[in-house]
C-alpha cells in the first residue's frame, strides 16, 4: 500500500524549466529501491524519463539528458526531477514511479515478491 502523490507540473514556454516532485507514502519495505519518471504523450507509449536507485544510481532517456535531473531523498521517500531547456517534444503527462520488493518470497524461485507503483500522473505542457 504504497501511494505516489506527484507535484509540480504546468505550462512553460520553451527554454524553460519546471521540478516535478513526488512524495510515497504507506508501507514501504526495505525502501524503495528504484524511483524515477515516465512520460506519455498523446498517441505516443509511455516511455522511460529518468530513474535513480536508492545508492543513487541514475539512468537517462537519451532524449533528456543533460537537461533533466533526477534525484532523491531516501529517508524522507521522495524524488525530484529538475527539467531544463525544457522543449515542446517535452509536452506529456509525467508519471511518478517506484519499485522494490517485500520481506517475504518465492521458495521454489528463492526471490523476493516484488512490488510497483504509478503515480496518477502531472500535465507538463511546454509551448509557446
């Protein structure tokens, strides 16, 4: 029962910035071991933003890097996304994300049950 509460999200020109934030909050186990973002644009799939492990750890889509930010407070189970130079191809819905795993597990397999979350969702819109 964990539940993503995502801020931070509006209309920007281009060249602009916005931070997108998003707090979990429940039952967490463990920590969360991967939080981070995806987008969706209308008729598009949703697709991978940014991520961070709790080690922080970082992946990128290609089409963010060195405008987008990504980064994470563990005690307090929060991230943030520090978009930059923002562009209208930028323009999605921005979905917040964890992942991890419970106590308990599998005995034929010996893994851990694992868990994810999505958040409902922030409008970015960059346009003119």
């Amino acid at each position: 029962q964990v539940q993503l509460v995502e801020s931070g999200g509006g209309l920007v020109q281009p060249g602009g910035f916005l931070r997108l934030s998003c707090a979990a909050s429940g039952t967490i186990y463990n920590s969360i071991y991967t939080m981070g973002w995806y987008r969706q644009a209308p008729g598009k799939q949703r697709e991978l933003v940014a991520t961070i492990t709790r080690g922080g750890n970082t992946n990128y889509a290609d089409s963010v890097k060195g405008r987008f930010t990504i980064s994470r407070d563990n005690a307090k189970n929060t991230v943030t996304l520090q978009m930059n130079s923002l562009k209208p191809e930028d323009t999605a819905v921005y979905y917040c994300y964890a992942a991890g795993h419970y106590d308990d597990y599998d005995e034929k397999s010996g893994k851990f049950y694992e868990y994810e979350y999505w958040g409902q969702g922030t409008q970015v819109t960059v346009s003119s």
